[in-house]
C-alpha cells in the first residue's frame, strides 16, 4: 500500500533496498508509486537508528514489508522509515518504531507520516492496540506520539536506550 501525504510518500520498503542499503551507504534506487516507478535517493545516514535491523531483514520479505520509507515528494529523496516490530500479541497490540534522517527532523514529517500510517496499521487483522517506547532523552519523539494521539501509560528501561517512556494509541 502506498500513501500520500502533503508532502510524503510512504511506500513499503522493498526488500531490493534493504539489500543494495547493506552493501552501500549512499544509492539511488527505484520504487513503485501510484504514478509508476520513481527514482529516489537514499544518503548515508537513512535509516538512521533502524539501520541494524536490516541485517536481520535482507532474506525475509515479510518484515521488509512491515515497514515504509518516507519519502519527501519535493526531491524524491528518503528521508527515514516507519514500520511495525512484528505481528500482534496476545492482547492484539503490535509495537511501532520510527526513525527519521537527521535533516528531517523538527519538520513534522514523522507527525505526517505517523497520522497517515495509524489507520492502517489499526486496520490489520487482530490489531486491537499500537504501542510505542521512546527514549526519555528523545522528548521530540514523545511529541511525535502525543500529536498523533499517544497516551502516556508508563515507563521502563532498555540496556540500548536506557530510560524510556511506554505509550498506547487505541482508536
């Protein structure tokens, strides 16, 4: 599924992307859109934080899927990715992670792009809950999740990220 923003398009992320972004740091590669395929331009720093997870993504097309690059419309250039951390619990809540190249950020593309994505990741089969952690040393993050209707539901720590802040999305 592909959607359009303002000023983003957000596609899934091709698994062809995820390889030649393992091999390279900087590349331009084509993705399909509504208007047909684009050539855009993924720089050295996307992913940005997700950019270990791709090893564990490059022979399995399913969780490629599960995420999307953004894409800013002007310059047809990626400019982070937004997915889901596997399929539903058994309370039916699946885990949303985001991360956003550091020229993108305080822009309110990640706001854009998490408004536009809720409904359909809601929409999926047994999804009755999103949750979202952030690092308490990432307040703009947590603003990110509060525009977009995040409740703050508590806390808890990481050896990654360290102290972090927990939040639910229900529709």
């Amino acid at each position: 599924m592909i959607i359009e923003t303002s000023r983003l398009l957000i596609v899934p992320l091709p698994l062809s992307v995820v390889r030649q972004r393992l091999e390279t740091a900087d590349f331009t590669a084509e993705v399909a859109s509504p208007s047909g395929p684009l050539r855009v331009q993924f720089p050295p720093e996307w992913p940005g934080d997700p950019l270990p997870l791709f090893r564990g993504m490059a022979d399995r097309a399913d969780l490629a899927a599960a995420h999307s690059v953004l894409i800013r419309r002007q310059d047809l250039r990626a400019i982070g990715m937004m997915g889901v951390k596997g399929c539903p619990d058994a309370a039916g809540a699946i885990e949303i992670g985001y991360g956003l190249n550091p020229e993108a950020w305080n822009q309110g593309y990640a706001t854009e792009a998490l408004r536009a994505l809720l409904p359909h990741w809601r929409a999926q089969e047994g999804v009755q809950q999103l949750r979202a952690e952030t690092a308490t040393s990432n307040p703009a993050s947590a603003r990110v999740l509060e525009k977009s209707g995040f409740v703050r539901v508590g806390s808890a720590w990481s050896e990654e990220d360290g102290d972090l802040l927990l939040w639910t999305w229900q529709a």
